[in-house]
C-alpha cells in the first residue's frame, strides 16, 4: 500500500448545535501526503485563519501549513500537486501558500466554491491559483484516482490508491460513520437509514478507509 502521511493542522471544536448529542466535540483537521513520482501531492491544506467569526463559532487550534508539512518530514517545496475533498475553509486554507501548484476539484465543487457566502474570502481565488476542474473519476498519477463522493458537498471528492486505500475526506465525520453505512449495505432490505447513492460499490473498493475529522481508521 502507498505510504501515506498523515498531516495535522489542528484540531475544532464542534458546538452542540451540531452534534449528535449536544456536547461540544474536540474533531481533527486532517489531511495527507500522497508520494507521486515527482514529488508530493497534499490532500487537503488546512483551515484558513483570519474570519472572526469562524474562530469564536469554531475555537480552532491552526497548525501553520509549512509546520504542519515539517511534522510529517515534508517541506512547502516537495508539494506538486494538490488536492481538496472540497473547498470549505477547513480543507482548503493552506491552498494560497501552493501559488503555481496544480489545484485538483471537481467542476462541480469549484462553481459552488464561487458563489457567495460558501467560504470565506481568499480561499478559493487567490494569487497564483491554478485550478483544474474534474468531472468524474479520474487517475491523477499511476494508482492514484480521484473519486466524486457527493454528500456533504455536491462536489465532494475523496482520493482512492491502488490496493484499495480511501482518503474520504469528509464523507464522513468518524470512521464509525462509515461503518454505519457499510452495515447497513450489508442490511439493505432492513429499513435502516440508507447511505450514499455512490456508496455500496466504492466500498467493494476499499480495505482501509482515512477520514478528514477522525483519526480513527475504518479497516475491512
């Protein structure tokens, strides 16, 4: 399997209004190192800093990209490509300090990305942006493809790696919601909450699934 880094750029914490159970949730803020031939391609870039309001709804913890990048033995300059799960600004906030490097989306997540009110400014358009707009599943390097796995966004994208490795991103908050899926395909006729129309035949895919928010590893 690819071997894969974990990068950390801190942690949020949820507020009750937006969980499950009503107490505020400590999450991570996740993404990874993919190696290419040619260098690196990050999957997701951290929160972006400098909206009040996100901070004092979100109390985020930031660990600064180039840090973040140095904890997992990488440095700015190894990065080549990038890509984001999707562009709110927790995925997308150290995109502006890749100016030059190739910006992976889906179209779909990228037109969305630029109405008002989706993220916060300067994330999306900024210097030195360099987009290329996806539609549908697509190999970026050898063993190496992006797969659309709308939901939280319509755009939403997670990375699949020969030998059936999935960064999912933000498809789901924990690991144990994936799991709740993958039973309930398992259980499909039992009336349970059904997942995702792309679900059941990515997870024929997978043997380890990596999410965005939740170090907690989903395994076969």
């Amino acid at each position: 399997m690819h071997d894969v880094r974990r990068v950390r750029f801190g942690t949020i914490v949820r507020p009750g209004e937006e969980t499950a159970d009503g107490w505020d949730r400590v999450e991570a803020l996740d993404g990874f190192l993919v190696p290419l031939p040619d260098g690196l391609l990050l999957f997701d870039t951290g929160i972006a800093s400098g909206d009040p309001e996100v901070d004092a709804h979100y109390r985020p913890e930031r660990i600064p990209l180039r840090a973040a990048l140095a904890a997992a033995g990488a440095r700015l300059q190894d990065v080549t490509l990038v890509a984001n799960c999707h562009l709110h600004l927790d995925h997308a906030g150290g995109n502006a300090e890749l100016p030059g490097r190739p910006v992976l989306v889906q179209r779909a997540e990228l037109e969305a990305a630029r109405t008002p009110d989706y993220t916060v400014a300067g994330v999306v358009d900024f210097p030195g942006a360099r987009y290329e707009a996806l539609d549908g599943e697509t190999e970026v390097a050898p063993g190496v493809r992006l797969v659309p796995t709308p939901g939280h966004t319509a755009g939403h994208q997670s990375l699949l790696l020969d030998g059936g490795l999935l960064l999912a991103g933000q498809t789901h908050l924990t690991a144990s919601g994936w799991t709740a899926d993958a039973e309930a395909v398992r259980r499909r006729d039992d009336r349970a909450a059904p997942p995702p129309d792309w679900f059941p035949a990515l997870l024929e895919r997978v043997v380890e699934a990596r999410f965005a928010h939740d170090a907690a590893v989903w395994r076969a």
